[in-house]
C-alpha cells in the first residue's frame, strides 16, 4: 500500500537537469544567442533607457587570451548585464590595441634578423597588421566563450583609419595648445628593444648592481678646510650604482642642508656627508680615519649649499671640469651623502642639471654601448662596462671601496630586460604647461568615483610626481608622430592645415599613406617651412606611443561612434590596478589637455590573478590557468561564479583546487533551480498564486519577507560594484532556502491536494524566489539562468507575450510580488518574529540530533518535542499556534513549557506513522482511506484517489 501512495503524492517533476553539462551545453547556447542576436535585442529593449556605458580598455593582441584577461572581460561583463537588466542602455564595443614593439617583434622572430632588416616598412606593417588581426579573432572566440555580451563584429582596433585619424585631431589639439613639444631629456631607454620608454612601460625587479666609492679629485682644497690643516689633495667622494654612467659625469650633487665633513683616511681627504662617515668608513675598511677638526676639536663642517661653486676634474675625461651643486633629490639614506650626477642619464640629474646650467653629455649609442666620447670605454656594452670602469679606477687610485648589491631596478615591460637612462631628442607632453598636472588632479579628485576609494590615492600621486609624458617611439608599427622636418634646416613644420591635411589622408586611407606617399601628395599646395621657405618636407619617422594611442580612444571611439549610443565622458573604465600608471592615465591626459575634463565618471580597478599561495602567475613556475581549460573542465559559469566571488579590489587567486570549490557552489545553485522548478510543474501564476498576504502562513511570509530583503541587498550590492556582496548575498540566502523553508516546506508540497491552500501559498513563495533568484543570477550565471528560463512552469513558458532569453527579462520589483508585499517595517516585523522561532529550531535540531544518536528516534517524524523557554519566549512562539512548530522543526508533536533557560526534550511521537506522510497521527480519521491520517485522506479525496 505504501508504495501505491507514494504514486499519490505531488514529486517534484522537471526537465531541467541536475547535472549541467556547462562544457557541452554552453556552447550550443552561445549558438542561440547568437542565431536570436541577444545583444542587439537586449539594446533594443532598452533603447529609451538611460545610457550607461562602460569603455573597453583594449588587450593587446599578440596571443590568446589569459586568466586576467578572462577575470577583467567577466567584471566588465557583470557592470553591463546588471545595468542592462535593470533598464539602462548599455552598447559595449570591445577594442584592441594592434601596434606596438611586441607585435613587430614576433614578425621579427618569425622573418629573422637579416630578413627583417631588409624588409621594406609598408610590408612590414603589413605583416603586422595580419599577425594582430589573427589575435583579435583569437581572443574574441575566447571572450565570446565566456559569456560576455558585445558588439563583437565591430570593435574598435588601433590600426583602423579611423582610430589612426583620431590620434592625429588629439595631438593636433595639444600641439597647438603648445602642450606637445620635442626636446632632449633623458628617458628610460630600451637597448634591446630599440626605444624610448614611457613611465607606463617600466616594470620593477630586483637586479644586483656595484655599488661604487669614487673619490673626484677637486681643482682646490677648500679654504675652510686647509685653514684647519688639511694639507694635500682634496676630493669629494662619491658613491653610485651605474659605474657605466661615470664618462657622462658633469657634477657632483650634494644635500643642501646636510653637515658635511672631510676625512682623512688611506693618505686621502675626502669630502662626504658627517651623518655617513662611519657608515663608509666600515665600507671601506678603513683601519683608522679621523675628520678634519677646528681648534676646539670639534670636525669642520659644511653645509652642502656651502660647498656649492667647488669644481673638480671629471673622473673618466679628465679634459673636463665639473661643478659641485646641491639638490632635493639627495637623501642621507645610503652612499655618501655626494651624488654623481650625469643630466643625461636620470630625471633628477637632468632637473637639477637645468637649474645649474650643467651641460647633457650622452656618451651612449641606441644598442646602449658606449660611443668615442667614453674615452677607453668606447665600444662596450653599458653592462659590460661596468667592470672595466671599476678595474680602470682601481688602477688609477681613485676607487675606494666596491661591493655588490640588489635593488628595485626599472625593466623594460616588453621584453622585461634592465633598461638604461639616456638623454635623446624625443617628442613629450608637458604635464606643465597650460597647468595640466593640477588640471588633472583636480579632475580625478572632483568629477571621478573610484572603486575601490582609495585608488584616487594611487592615481593621484602617480600624476603628482611623473616626469613629461615621452610619447615618440622608434619603431616601424603605429601611427606617426604627424609633424614634418624641413629637408633644410630641420625645423619642424606642423600647424593647423598640416594636422588637417593628414586627419583627412588617414581617415581615407590609413596611417599606412605616411609611409608610402610624398608630403606633396596630400599637404596644401604651398607648405613650407616657416624658417627658411624650403617647401621639401621629411616625414617625422618616429611613431607615437601605444599608451598614447589606447589613451585617445575617448576621442576614437566614444566620440567618433556617438551615432551608436557611445557617450563621453564614458560612465566607466574598468581595468586592473597597473592601469593607473597606464591606460586610466594617459586616457585623464589626452582628454584633460583635449576637453578639460575627465574621459570617464567612474574608475574600477581590479587586481591580479595569483595562485593559490598568491604568487605571481609566471611559465617557469607552471602555476598559470588557462581560461579554455577551465571551461572545458568546469564550463563559464563556474569561472563566471569564480569572479563573482573573488574581492576583485586584492589580488584574486586561482587553482583547481578553488575552482573546485567554486564547482560546488554551483551546484548548490543549480540544486536550488532543479528544486524551485520541480515544485512549481503544476503552478499557473495567474489562477494559482495565493494573493492574500493573510493567507500565507508565518513561515510563508518570513521568506517573503527575505526574500524582499535579499532584493534589496543585492541592488544595493550592484550599485556599489560589489560582485563579491551579490555572490554572498545569494548564497547565503539559497543555504537557508535550502536547510530551512525547502526542508519544512517539503510536507505541504508533496502531502496536501495539489490544489490544497497550503500546498498553493508555498508554490507561491518559491515562483517568487525564482521570479527573484533567476533574473539577479543572470548578470553572473547568464548560461544557468537562460537555461532555467527555458525550463519555467509550462503555463508561464508558453504564455503569450513571454520573452525567450532572461536577459530580456528585466528586473524584479518589491511591487511585482504576489501577494503584495505589508511594507518594509511589516517586513521587519515578520523577519524579527519569525527570526526569534529559527533560533528555537536550533536548540530543537540539536535536541534532535542527539536523539537519533542515542536511538531515542530514526527520523524527526517520530518524535514529539517539549519546548522550554523563558516566559517571553514563550508568549511570541504561542502566537504562531502549535501547528506551525509541528511544520518548522518537523515532528509530529510540539508542545511548550515554561523555564529558566531555553530547552528540548525529545519524546516518542504518540499515534501511528501515516504511510502516505510518514507523520505519526491518528489513524482512521477518513472512512474512504482508513490506513492513512486524515490530512492525507482529504488529498486523496481530492484527487480522486480509489483504495485498492
């Protein structure tokens, strides 16, 4: 007979399956996506919305896509569905960035040397061009993969005519502005990779370097010093970690208001910092030393503005003479107190250099070796001289001490080797004329929100303190510096009609026209040069920088597509945290020297993928993950899940040991779906639904309640970009859906009538969660959600007027819920009420643990419990009735008594086990069904069930 009623009771039925497939299924549905053009129907629906458009900052395109590339692609995917979701417009063009020394140098590797050198520039940038373009459809297969919504058939690429011609209408601006200008300063110089570097380019790591001693022999002792006896040779002692960088020495740079004093050690005086003296003379392991002394014995000393005018012979070209000077980039840190300085090898030097009129000596080549005027270091390589320098010192008796050490050194990003400083004619931005330092500052501080907050922080001081902004590199692939050289005199031509004539010439035919028609071809009939009236003109043959170009996409993208609903100042950029020395940087200088303003509203910045000891991901440690092997394995939505839950502000680490983790959270989710789905097969909200909030019983309501309050948790987690906050919130709302109302509710579902009142308001809570659960999951698990739309109550999936992708669904509302939500401090009310019989549960659960342990009971069904609770306690559970704590603690017998403390005794259940149910009832109660409680003998009544 037992097995004749459970025929009878109302199971759970549903297609959607426990098991998801993801690897399999997403595919086929990226398949549909595409075939019903999601991202064009979801702009569709929301055409009439308010825009919110996130920029895309472009990943270069030189091979597949990585983790952080997923991780970012994901993030950005998040912003645009929850935004989308809820109304807003929200077009989002990918973009990539094609130029650059990585992609010219694997044409190299693929041409080889020889083959390369003798290639000519249009077919190099041609083979460029094809290498960049196979990326980009390489990374986006990988980003469409993932789920990510875009107008994938027209992004933006950085060697597009359009995009090449913005770059030109932005530097024409600053340029005429006279923000733009050509000078000699010392840059960060790759020798490997032939090129001039910006402060975006450089990466740090350590690097063992000498350390270096070197007295410079002064013309004169000073009279300060010879008046206290000091007899013999002077010399200032200095101390550097670039011995390469000695024949460029000009000057020796002293603190201004250190104590400095001359010390006589090893037959020599030398002059360095008091506060150091003991510090080198261990250095240098001196046995005995002692300071020059006035007549109270006490050293002479020296302020360093006080030695300022000393000269001296230079070290390496004793033809010249160089000057003691003074500046606020000397610290008492390390060293001697006594900088060597080289204007043309450090910003420092060369800052402090101008201020003194010191002259830029560059005795270094492009392939960074040392050219004639290095005297008996010409020819060697800046690394390989080092040692010979020191040996050559050694030998002329003016080294005083060498030791190694290792330091944060500045390394080329690309290539990743140490770069060097060398001064060279480059193309730069002032970050002070026309004030665009303080203008941008003011703009990050006043019209942009960061996320996290204190990443105005890093920005700022970034701008704060950054050096001229070198935009010219000297390499074959990118656009053109767009000025002209008189064939003559060299002067540079570059105004108004020039910019104009190439804006038009790349418009039309690309940046690829610079290197393939004469500047006759395409300047107004006439140009000439304005110093000398020679009209033959050379093209500028450096290009601009790719931070530069990926900068301007404000103006390439945002404001040349404004006819595709792109908006500037965009609403967002969101990239990872290095983008503040990057991308975040040069977009706020291009567009504050421009327009005067900010490109973007909002900045969120992410960290980087770790493993999961937070180390660096890295080919030598093989502890890197690829975003195809994790969909493959886990699928999407799992790496989706992943990103949601990860503090995306730190550093998010990654194995397949978390995403393991992540997997079973999934499943938790997905279990969830299965079950909320399985229950509502027989629902009709619009002739099922119970709408009268009085009808719902308490725990009916509670979830109601919490589930209101989960909405409300959730927007408020959205709008504050905190995935991670979505995740949780879900999450821990779904494990109490789970242990608690799922568990409870499972009686009334699968026992009373199908149509029973009872049975009809938990159908009712559980399609409002769904209505809830599906479509704010959508933004993160977009193929799970989609694949649950399909799979909704059968009278609702074919309704007429439904949508076919929840991504078109919209939003959940409070006032969308049925029965209609009392109002939030009803709300309240209920949450705290029933909040107050949860915590009894507890103390129930365990009693009843313990129980089954001690084989009082097998199941909950067969006991009955005695609650013993404080008085008060007692007055807000008898308010519920009996029978509600029969359903919530599942037993078939409650029963309350008052005492100190809260209690449960665990009794067995009087009656007998109904074998429908398997509550313990009396029996009999209903003469058609005898052998089963009266409750089941109502629903078997109902549904016209005849006993055998």
């Amino acid at each position: 007979m037992a097995n004749t009623y459970k025929n009878t009771m109302n199971l759970p039925q549903t297609d959607f399956p426990m098991r998801g497939n993801l690897p399999q299924s997403e595919p086929k549905r990226l398949e549909k996506w595409e075939s019903e053009h999601i991202y064009e129907k979801v702009l569709e629906k929301n055409k009439d919305g308010k825009p919110f458009v996130l920029h895309d900052g472009p990943p270069y395109a030189n091979g597949p896509i990585h983790i952080g590339h997923a991780f970012n692609k994901v993030l950005k995917d998040f912003v645009n569905k929850s935004h989308a979701q809820r109304g807003y417009f929200t077009p989002y063009v990918p973009g990539w960035d094609c130029h650059g020394q990585p992609i010219e140098h694997m044409v190299e590797v693929t041409l080889g040397p020889d083959k390369m050198k003798a290639t000519p520039q249009p077919e190099l940038r041609r083979l460029c061009r094809e290498w960049a373009t196979k990326y980009v459809g390489i990374q986006r297969e990988g980003f469409k993969r993932l789920g990510v919504n875009a107008d994938w058939e027209h992004p933006y690429l950085t060697y597009i005519p359009n995009f090449e011609a913005g770059n030109v209408e932005i530097f024409k601006d600053l340029y005429l502005k006279g923000q733009v200008y050509r000078g000699r300063k010392p840059i960060h110089w790759c020798k490997k990779c032939h090129t001039a570097l910006a402060e975006a380019e450089i990466e740090y790591s350590d690097e063992t370097s000498p350390s270096v001693y070197v007295k410079f022999k002064l013309d004169a002792m000073p009279g300060i010093f010879e008046a206290a006896g000091a007899t013999g040779d002077a010399y200032v002692l200095i101390w550097t970690t670039t011995p390469w960088t000695l024949p460029a020495n000009a000057a020796v740079c002293l603190m201004p208001d250190a104590d400095y004093v001359m010390v006589t050690a090893d037959g020599s005086n030398m002059i360095f910092a008091k506060e150091l003296v003991e510090q080198v003379a261990e250095i240098a392991g001196w046995e005995s030393y002692d300071m020059v002394r006035g007549e109270d014995g006490e050293p002479v000393t020296l302020k360093g503005t006080e030695l300022t005018g000393l000269t001296y012979t230079c070290p390496i070209r004793h033809d010249l003479k160089g000057k003691i000077i003074y500046g606020d980039h000397v610290t008492l840190d390390s060293g001697t107190g006594c900088v060597h300085t080289a204007p043309g090898h450090g910003q420092d030097d060369y800052l402090v250099g101008l201020q003194f009129d010191i002259p830029i000596l560059m005795p270094v080549d492009d392939n960074g070796v040392l050219t004639a005027d290095a005297g008996p270091f010409a020819g060697l390589d800046t690394d390989d001289a080092n040692p010979v320098i020191i040996d050559w010192l050694r030998e002329q008796g003016t080294l005083v001490a060498a030791r190694k050490i290792t330091h944060s050194y500045p390394h080329c990003w690309r290539c990743h080797e140490p770069v060097i400083f060398r001064a060279t004619d480059q193309w730069f931005v002032s970050m002070e004329e026309n004030g665009l330092r303080g203008c941008a500052l003011d703009a990050i501080q006043r019209d942009v929100t960061f996320y996290p907050g204190w990443a105005v922080n890093r920005i700022g001081s970034m701008v704060a303190d950054r050096p001229d902004w070198c935009i010219s590199r000297q390499r074959s692939w990118g656009v053109p510096i767009p000025v002209f050289k008189c064939a003559k005199c060299g002067e540079t031509v570059a105004n108004e009609a020039t910019f104009d004539a190439v804006i038009d010439l790349f418009y039309k035919e690309g940046a690829d026209a610079w290197f393939t028609k004469k500047p006759s071809d395409y300047l107004p009939h006439g140009t000439h040069c304005e110093k000398c009236g020679c009209t033959e003109l050379v093209p500028e043959k450096d290009i601009l920088d790719v931070w530069w170009e990926s900068g301007v996409t404000h103006t390439s993208v945002l404001r040349h597509r404004a006819d595709e609903g792109l908006v500037f100042p965009a609403d967002m950029y969101l990239e990872g945290s290095d983008q503040h020395r990057g991308w975040f940087q040069s977009s706020l200088l291009t567009s504050v020297g421009a327009y005067g303003c900010a490109p973007y509203k909002n900045i969120l910045s992410c960290g980087f993928t770790v493993d999961e000891q937070g180390r660096k991901m890295s080919k030598s440690l093989g502890n890197g993950v690829d975003p195809a092997d994790v969909t493959s394995k886990y699928g999407a939505d799992v790496l989706r899940l992943w990103v949601a839950s990860a503090d995306y502000a730190q550093d998010v680490s990654i194995s397949d040991n978390i995403l393991k983790q992540v997997s079973d959270a999934y499943r938790r989710f997905r279990n969830t779906f299965r079950f909320l789905l399985g229950n509502l097969s027989d629902f009709d909200d619009q002739k099922d639904a119970v709408t009268d909030w009085c009808a719902l019983e308490p725990i009916d309501q509670y979830m109601m309640a919490k589930t209101a309050k989960l909405l409300s948790d959730v927007e408020e987690a959205y709008d504050a970009f905190k995935f991670n906050g979505v995740y949780r919130a879900v999450y821990d709302f779904v494990n109490d859906l789970s242990s608690v109302y799922m568990d409870v509710t499972k009686d009334r579902l699968y026992s009373e009538a199908p149509n029973s009142p009872r049975r009809r308001a938990v159908q009712t809570v559980l399609m409002n969660i769904l209505e809830v659960l599906v479509r704010v999951l959508s933004p993160i698990l977009s193929f799970t959600a989609d694949e649950v739309w399909e799979h909704y109550p059968e009278a609702m999936r074919n309704r007429e007027g439904r949508v076919g992708n929840v991504q078109l669904a919209g939003w959940p509302h409070r006032a969308d819920f049925v029965p209609a939500l009392p109002g939030k401090d009803a709300e309240a009310q209920v949450l705290s009420a029933f909040g107050g019989a949860l915590e009894v549960r507890d103390v129930v659960t365990k009693a009843l643990e313990d129980a089954r342990a001690a084989k009082v009971i097998n199941k909950s069904q067969e006991a009955a419990v005695v609650v013993t609770a404080p008085q008060a306690t007692l007055d807000a559970l008898t308010a519920f009735g009996t029978a509600v704590f029969e359903e919530l603690f599942i037993v078939s017998g409650v029963s309350f008594a008052a005492g100190e403390e809260l209690s449960c005794e665990v009794k067995p259940a009087e009656g007998e086990k109904c074998p429908r149910c398997w509550n313990y009832r009396q029996l009999g109660g209903n003469a058609s069904h005898p052998h089963v409680c009266a409750r089941c003998g109502e629903a078997l009544d109902a549904i016209g069930f005849t006993e055998e």
